[in-house]
C-alpha cells in the first residue's frame, strides 16, 4: 500500500479522496463509529446542510471507490514501524503501507449526570453552528460553561446556566433536576464535555496527545505532518474544534501533503 488510512470519517474519506485521484494504492480503515452519530442532521457544510451524517459517509465511500480506493469494515488495533514504512494489523490482517493518515476523530467525555449520554445529540447538544438554530427561541439549559452561554444567548432569551455539580439528572425532553430538589423544565441542554483525541493508534507510535482547554490533541503542522515521519492526522484528532467541513478540509490537505512526500521519495 502507498497510504492506509485509519479512519474514515470526512476527514479520512476526502484524505482517501485526493490519494485515489493520483492513482495512488489506498486502504481506508474504518471503524464506523463517526462522533456526529447520534444526531439526525449535520448543518454548517455548505451544500450539504441539513444532510444526515451517515448519508455524507456513504456518499464518500461511493465517490473514494471511483478511483480504486479500497474500504475494510474494521478496527485497526496495532501499528508498527518496520523500515520506512509501517505494519498494519486489523481483524487478523497484517497491511504494509509507506505512509499513514489517521483521521480517528475524537471522543466526548461528559460529565456522569443520568440521563445526559442518552440525549446527547438530540436534546443535548454542544455546538450552537451545529444545533443552535434548531433550538432558536426554545427554553435552553447551558450547563457549566459561561462562554457557550453566551453563544446560547444569541439564540433564545430564555437561557438558565447550571453549574455541572448542581445538576443531579436530566429528564423528559430536556429538564434540568437539581440538589435543591428542583427541576427546570428545558427543551434543550448545552453542555461541551472534554473532548479527548483518539490517540491509540498515535500513541503507538510514540506521539502523546497534548492537553489543551477543550480536552488533548494530536500536534501536527498546517498540513497534518506530525513528529513522526511518515505519520499524518486529520479532522477531530488534531483539530478538536473542527465541523465536518473542516475535518474534511484537513484531509484533503494531508492527502496532499503525503502524495508529495512520496513524489519525493519515489525520486530518490
Ligand atoms: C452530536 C454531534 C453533532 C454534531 N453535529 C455537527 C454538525 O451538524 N455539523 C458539523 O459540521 N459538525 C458536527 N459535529 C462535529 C463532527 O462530528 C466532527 O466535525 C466530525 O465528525 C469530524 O470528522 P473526523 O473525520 O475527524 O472524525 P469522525 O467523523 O469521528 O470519524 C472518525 C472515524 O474513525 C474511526 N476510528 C476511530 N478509531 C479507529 C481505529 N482504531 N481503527 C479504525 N477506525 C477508527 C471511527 O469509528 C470513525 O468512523 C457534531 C458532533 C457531535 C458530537
């Protein structure tokens, strides 16, 4: 292989993307397990708002296969270097592959308050560009975090802020319990939670997830080099805060990034 890619979210996928228009030999491995699941519709990308996520990704696959880019319905659970290049294992498979873009997203750690996990994505939500217009003028719960208030704020007049160790449950639609014995009906709940690069892949390799305000995250430069030759990342593992567009944008950045560091190599 000249490139496998280890997840394929948008930023895997349209890594894949560009790989495949130059003819290159790519494996995308993917797990299945995109962050924005849970929710019904994806807004924010241009020509595609309101689209359901799991209809981006399909698309995808279907545009990558074109060119010859071939998809495995798998975990990868190890890596090795071996050479200048890398091994590959998934589902008892072993793949050599020059170089590697692990796009593995991140994962939302949220606070252990009952009833938040089931509505996330739904009721419960973080991201006022992704949610925000969907729950305009609606009576909205933030908890913990002042500056999502403040985003919150601009979107209905009726915004109540929680700290988190107030808040002992969430229920109904959205309604807020509290230690006092209260509830606070609400339609909808923001809360941010720690977002915590899939890192294990990375790890491996001898990267460490860096800390940051929102959660860790993969280093690399603007074109998703990392510090380990060979290894780039794209979307969410690197870029915590990035949508779907910008994950996606990433990856056609470091699919580029790779095809011409094997340019160079292949002339050597
Ligand atoms: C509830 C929710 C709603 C959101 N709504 C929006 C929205 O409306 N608009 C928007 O722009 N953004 C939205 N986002 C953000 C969006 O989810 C991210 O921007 C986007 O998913 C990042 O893409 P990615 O490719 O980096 O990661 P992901 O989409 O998370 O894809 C990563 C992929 O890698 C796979 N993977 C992980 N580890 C491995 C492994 N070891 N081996 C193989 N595969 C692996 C995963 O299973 C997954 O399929 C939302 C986020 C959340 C939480």
């Amino acid at each position: 292989m000249d490139v496998v890619v280890i997840g394929g979210g948008a930023a895997g996928l349209n890594g894949a993307l560009m790989l495949g228009r130059v003819r290159r030999n790519v494996l995308v491995i993917d797990a299945g397990e995109p962050r924005n699941a849970p929710a019904a519709h994806m807004h924010g990308f241009l020509t595609r708002d309101g689209m359901p996520p799991g209809e981006l990704l399909e698309i995808g696959r279907k545009e990558v296969r074109q060119y010859g880019v071939r998809i495995a319905d798998a975990r990868v659970t190890e890596i090795v270097r071996d050479d200048d290049g890398f091994i590959v294992s998934y589902d008892g498979t072993e793949v050599r592959t020059k170089r590697v873009l692990v796009a593995t997203g991140l994962v939302d750690e949220l606070p252990d308050i009952p009833g938040l996990r089931e509505r996330w994505g739904r009721s419960v939500i973080h991201c006022p560009y992704c949610h925000g217009w969907e729950v305009r003028d609606q009576a909205i719960g933030v908890i913990g975090d002042e500056h999502l208030e403040l985003m919150f704020r601009q979107l209905s007049d009726d915004v109540i802020r929680f700290e988190q160790d107030q808040v002992t449950a969430i229920t109904g639609t959205a309604d807020v319990h509290l230690d006092t014995g209260e509830t606070i009906p609400r339609q909808a709940v923001a809360i941010r939670g720690r977002h915590v690069a899939r890192s294990e892949i990375l790890t491996q390799l001898g990267l460490t997830p860096t800390p940051h305000p929102l959660g860790e995250f993969i280093e690399a430069d603007p074109m998703g080099r990392t510090a380990v030759p060979g290894v780039y990342v794209a979307g969410n593992v690197t870029d915590l805060s990035a949508t779907v567009l910008m994950a996606a944008a990433s990856g056609a950045k470091a699919g580029a990034a790779i095809n011409f560091d094997l340019l160079q190599s292949d002339q050597r």
